[in-house]
C-alpha cells in the first residue's frame, strides 16, 4: 500500500492546494477532484503507480 500526500499550487491564482491519497498495489489508480478556495475552480487530479 501507497499513502501520500500532494501539495501543489492552483495554476490559475497559485492558490496552495493539498489532499492525501491510499493506493493498494501496482497498477491502482485514483481519481479526485479538488476544490480549489481562491477561484472556485474545481481541479481533477489523476494518480497511478506503475513500474517505471
């Protein structure tokens, strides 16, 4: 199992945005969408692990 976290920044108004995710093994993916409270504007993020 994967546990994180991402912080990055909105790339409208650079507002700092943050959420955590769990990923169970190679080859899980995630979706989440993420609210962002400068512009109100919604964001999706994608997350997969993989070999490299």
């Amino acid at each position: 199992m994967t546990v994180g976290g991402l912080n990055f920044s909105c790339p409208r108004c650079n507002n700092p945005l943050f959420f955590t995710f769990r990923l169970a093994d190679q080859g899980d993916s995630m979706t989440r969408e993420i609210h962002c409270p400068g512009c109100k504007t919604t964001w999706r993020v994608g997350l997969d692990i993989h070999p490299k």
